[in-house]
C-alpha cells in the first residue's frame, strides 16, 4: 500500500494524473491568492509603492562617500600644510608629523559631525534653540 505522496504503480512519484483539469487549475489560482494576501500583510511597504531597498542601499553609497572623503580631506589638508611647514621652516619631518596627527583628528571629528554623534561648533544646547550660535 502507497502513501498519498508515495510512488503508485505506475512508478510515479506523487498523486500522478489525479487532480488535473480545471479543478487543479482553480486550487492554485486560489493558493496563490492567499498567498498574496499574507505577502501583503507582511510587507505592506512594497504594496504602498515605497521604494525598495535599491534606493537605500544608494543612499548608503552617498553617505559613506561624503563621510570618506571628509575624513581623508581632512588628512591631506593636516599632511599639505605640515610638508609645507616643513619647507618653510626646515624642521622635517616634524611638522608633517604634527600636522598629519591634527589632520587626522580634524578628519575623525568631521566624520562624527556629519553622522550627527557630536554636536555642531557653537552649540550649547541644540534641543532648546536649534541653530542658535551661543552668544555672551
């Protein structure tokens, strides 16, 4: 004795040539609806036409290339003005050490300011007057 999803002895697998027709036909059509039904209770941003992922994952690219290069101009600008230093002044390599070092920083605290983790220059309390400079 088979089991319904056994081989019959026709040596198929499966309930074989039962169900065909219009029948099987209207059963998906049906699975396939509710199927929809619960897709759509799961992911209704999809179904309001919110864009997918693709435009965040562009906004992602954007972020992370306005924060990398804040960061190395930063670097650069502390490397430039310290080899510069350095010509002038005839201290190599010092004043590209220093100046490297605080080109590193500067990059490091623009970084945080763009990602919003440290407050704007001038503020002292952003929730109560927002973009206020402090005045005294």
């Amino acid at each position: 004795m088979a089991a319904s999803n056994g081989p019959d002895e026709t040596g198929k697998s499966g309930p074989g040539g039962q169900g065909k027709g219009a029948g099987s036909d209207d059963d998906l059509e049906r699975r396939r609806r509710d199927l929809e039904a619960s897709l759509a209770t799961r992911l209704p941003d999809r179904q309001e036409g919110k864009q997918g992922s693709g435009s965040g994952s562009v906004a992602g690219y954007g972020q992370a290339l306005k924060l990398s290069s804040e960061f190395i101009a930063g670097v650069a600008v502390g490397a430039g003005l310290g080899w510069v230093i350095d010509r002038m002044a005839g201290t190599s390599p010092w004043g590209l050490i220093i100046f490297l070092l605080l080109g590193f920083g500067a990059g490091v605290l623009n970084v945080m300011r763009s990602a919003g983790v440290v407050a704007q220059a001038g503020l002292k309390n952003p929730e109560k007057g927002a973009n206020k400079p402090d005045v005294e």
